[in-house]
C-alpha cells in the first residue's frame, strides 16, 4: 500500500525534473555582485564562477580587464538600465579589483 504512492510521488518528480530541464547557471552580473569573485583568485577560477565576460580588454599598464555587461528593467525607475562590471586582473592573472557602472540609455 505504502509503495504504490511512493514511486507515483518519485516518477511525478523525476517527469517534472526532466520537463524543466537543469537549473540555469547564475547570471554573471549577480556572482559578481555577491561577491563570489575576490582579490587574488585567477583568471580560470573567475571564468568557472562567473562564465565567459563580454569581452577582455588589455591595458597599457599591463594587465587586463574582463567586462560583464546586462540590460535589465528598472521597476522603480520604468526604464532600462545597462550595467557594466569590470573583474581586473594584474600581469600575473590573478584578480586585483570588480568595480561596477550602471546608466540609463537616452530614450
């Protein structure tokens, strides 16, 4: 009696499961406002955490920078927001800074 509702319970879920597909990756923009990215990790460990930027860009200094970039919609405010985050990375690979941009596109 017990295991004829127990394995309908168990298929119901595997079925669903199965129908919804795996659980979507994180958006990067989210990881790196979390702080999941830190000072000191290395290029590979950031690519894991927070997936492929939007582009990598060398600096003159040395070093370079990955940007991450998403449009999202502004409730409070009715409109789109473009935000940037900037994950940089010393000669060495290793993670010295994320800073962060935001601005509303004109209309």
């Amino acid at each position: 009696m017990v295991g004829g509702p127990l394995i309908f319970i168990l298929l119901a879920v595997s079925g669903v499961m199965a129908f919804l597909g795996p659980t979507p990756r994180p958006n990067a923009m989210e990881v790196l406002r979390t702080g999941k990215v830190k000072p000191g990790m290395r290029e590979a460990e950031v690519l894991s955490v927070a997936g492929q930027p939007k582009a990598s860009v060398p600096r003159d200094t040395g070093g370079f920078f990955y940007r991450y970039q998403r449009s999202r919609w502004n409730p409070e405010a009715s409109n789109f927001t473009e935000e940037d985050a900037y994950v940089d990375f010393d000669d060495s690979g290793y993670v010295t800074g994320v800073s962060f941009d935001a601005r509303t596109p004109s209309p």
